[in-house]
C-alpha cells in the first residue's frame, strides 16, 4: 500500500496558500462593510465561494487518515483499539491547536449590523492596544481546524466499524460510501437546527447550545463536513483496491452527479451565498462541492503519479507539509503589517485589488520562509509538535516529510 501521495500535499498546499491569500484580502479591504450582499462585484463572490473550501481539506484528510488507519492494520498490525488511541491523541492535538488558533491568533468574525470586526486576542491587541476577552461567538464557532479534529476522530470509530462488520475491501469501500450519503442527507437536518441552535443561545439554554454546536453551529460543524472526510475514506479505498480505468468509470460519474444536483439545487434556491445563511443556496454548495473535489482530488493524483515535482509544485509542496503552523500565525503578521502601512500613511483606504495583491505578496513571502525553514527540518514548527505528540504511540509519517529533501 502506498505510503503517501505527493499529489495530496500540493493540493493541500495550493488550499492553504489560497487561504492565507483571501484572508488578508478580506480582511484588510476597507469597503467591506458597504458591500451590497444582494448584488456582490464578481471578485467578492469569487473570494466567498473560495473561502467555503473547507471541505476540500476535510477530503484530502479523510483520505490521508483513512490511508494510515489500513497501513496500521494490514503493514503494523495494529489493534482496532490502537488505532482508535492514535486517532483520539491525533484529533485532541488539532482541536487544541484549533481553539489555541480561533481564540488567540485566527482572523476576525465580521458583523456587518454593528459595522464591526470580533478579533482574536493577540490581532485585537495589534489592531487597536487592546486586550479583550474571546467572545462566547468566537469560543463556540466551529472553524476548519474544530472540524478536521472532530473528523479524524469521527472517522475513525466509522472506519473501525466498517472493518468489524465486513472483511472484504469492496464491502469496506461501499460501507464509506454510504455512511458518506447517510450523513450528506442527515446534513439537510442542519437547516433548521441552526435556527434552534440560535434560539437556545438566545434564550441562554447553554445545555442545548452546547448539544448542538459541534452538530450544526457555524462555520464547519459535523453537518454535513463529516461527509466529505468520509468521502475521502471512499476515494483511497477506490484507488488502492482498482485500475485507473475502473476509478475512472466509478469516481468521475459520481462526481460529476453530485456537481449537477448541487447546481440545481443552487440555482433553484435564494442567492444568499455570501450572507453565509444556512438554507437550501448553503446546502446546494456543499453538494457541488463535493464533486468538484472528488474531481480535483483524482486529477491531482494523476498529475502526481511519482515523487518528482518541479520548483513551482515544489513551492505549494512545501504548504501543504507546514503550513498549519503558517496558517496558525498568518493574520498576525497580516495585523502587523496593515499597522505599519497606517503609521506610514494615516489616510490609507485599501480597496479590494489592493488588499489581494498585499495578500498575495505576503503569501508568496510565507513561500519563501517555508524554503529556507525546510533546510532546517521546519524546526519549532506545530508540525513538529505534532510529531512529537504522536511519538508515544509509535510516531508519525509526518515525521519523514519533515525531514525530506525535497
């Protein structure tokens, strides 16, 4: 079984790199509360609809997990119980890392009724000298890191029981599948959850907030993201168990499925994409979705067939081995940046080119730290925090690419 896929990582990378660029653009736009969310420039959309991408990661870490759990079984000869204390320890790092993000260093929560910014502890203290306490908003809000942490955890126990209750592979691989389905179709229970999870937290009913915020509370929550880690778990089990051709015949049709029902869905509902509303326009995305990566995922995996990469793949390469550790501090340095730009000029008004070219130009600067950091191992890094967390229960592959000479 192969060890792992180079295709992932650049994709994983390009994501990251696409993030880090749209969250200083975002943030950094001065017009962004005038913005008519009813009619939207094409760039805003553009810049919303990539932002909903978390799903693409929860895909490719479905993937990724889903691959290691079946080398633990079938190469180490691990345990079920093993492998569901390595993923419970995998999954309780990144949640700790995904609270440590949201509430001290993530990128703001924007409220365009009161024309304001809910910051992060240490972005508010650069932005304005101020120390405030996390907002109950920012401590419940499920963002993509709560999500792959909850998945990894989730998927696990799905896994385990799939390999429990059928001993062949295409029995395995089809059990994902529809625990996939089951839970895209269980999401659309999301909808009216959300307003219940809102009432409740009106109302104070903290009980029930708390029942249902992993569940259905912005902006990544179990419903429906756990679908597409599951996805994923369904994807690896297709390319290790059949030929190309077979993948083909198989993988590209549903994709393309999935991205037709999620247009019509889409189309026939109210736009409200960029109010971030939960309704049919939200559900009709997350099932495009889907299928739009199913197909980014496999022609990825095509493109990167052996470990050779040229210097541009290279770049993202490095992303996606260490940037959560560059996606962990990004808006600090974004904040930082934006107060020098202030002090320099106070009248500074920056509009949305603008704001992507400083993204990008930042973003591309994160690219060229990550080469000279790979020569150093990516030292002090979350990623080799990672590696040491995991090292009581037989260590990390994240480990070697660590230390890869790429």
């Amino acid at each position: 079984m192969k060890r792992h896929y180079i295709g992932l990582d650049v994709l994983r990378g390009i994501g990251i790199f696409s993030v880090v660029v749209l969250h200083t653009a975002f943030y950094y736009f001065d017009g962004i509360y005038d913005l008519d969310l009813s009619n939207p420039p094409i760039i805003i959309t553009l810049i919303g609809f990539i932002l909903m991408f978390a799903g693409l990661f929860a895909m490719i870490s479905g993937f990724v997990h889903t691959l290691q759990t079946y080398r633990k079984v079938e190469e180490k000869s691990y345990t079920y119980k093993d492998t569901m204390t390595y993923a419970l320890w995998a999954g309780v790092f990144v949640l700790v890392v995904a609270y440590l993000y949201f509430l001290v260093t993530g990128p703001g929560i924007i409220d365009f009724d009161s024309r304001s910014m809910d910051q992060s502890i240490l972005v508010e203290l650069i932005n304005s000298g101020r120390f405030v306490w996390p907002s109950l908003e920012r401590i419940l809000y499920v963002d993509s890191l709560v999500m792959i942490g909850l998945n990894i955890i989730l998927l696990q126990v799905i896994l385990i029981i799939g390999m429990k209750w059928f001993t062949s592979h295409k029995r395995q691989t089809w059990f994902l599948y529809g625990a996939a389905l089951v839970v895209l179709l269980i999401s659309l229970a999301r909808i009216p959850l959300y307003n219940i999870y809102l009432d409740a937290r009106d109302n104070e009913q903290y009980l029930l907030v708390l029942l249902l915020n992993w569940i259905a509370n912005k902006n990544n929550p179990i419903l429906p993201f756990l679908s597409f880690a599951l996805y994923g778990g369904w994807m690896m089990r297709m390319i290790a168990d059949h030929d190309k051709r077979t993948i083909r015949r198989i993988v590209i049709p549903n994709a393309i499925a999935y991205i037709v029902v999620g247009l019509v869905i889409y189309l026939t509902a109210e736009e409200t994409m960029l109010e971030r509303a939960i309704d049919y326009t939200w559900y009709g995305i997350m099932v495009f979705q889907i299928g739009l990566f199913e197909l980014l995922i496999l022609l990825f995996l095509r493109w990167y067939q052996t470990d050779r990469m040229q210097w541009h793949s290279k770049f993202f390469y490095r992303f996606g081995v260490a940037g959560l550790t560059i996606f962990f501090l990004e808006q600090l340095v974004s904040s930082a940046f934006k107060r020098v730009l202030i002090a320099m000029n106070p009248d500074l008004f920056l509009g949305i080119p603008i704001s992507i070219v400083l993204g990008l130009v930042l973003a591309v600067l994160y690219g060229v730290f990550l080469i000279w950091w790979q020569r150093h191992d990516y030292r002090y890094g979350l990623e080799h925090a990672y590696v040491t967390w995991m090292k009581r229960l037989g260590g990390s592959e994240k480990a070697v690419k660590l230390k890869a000479d790429e």
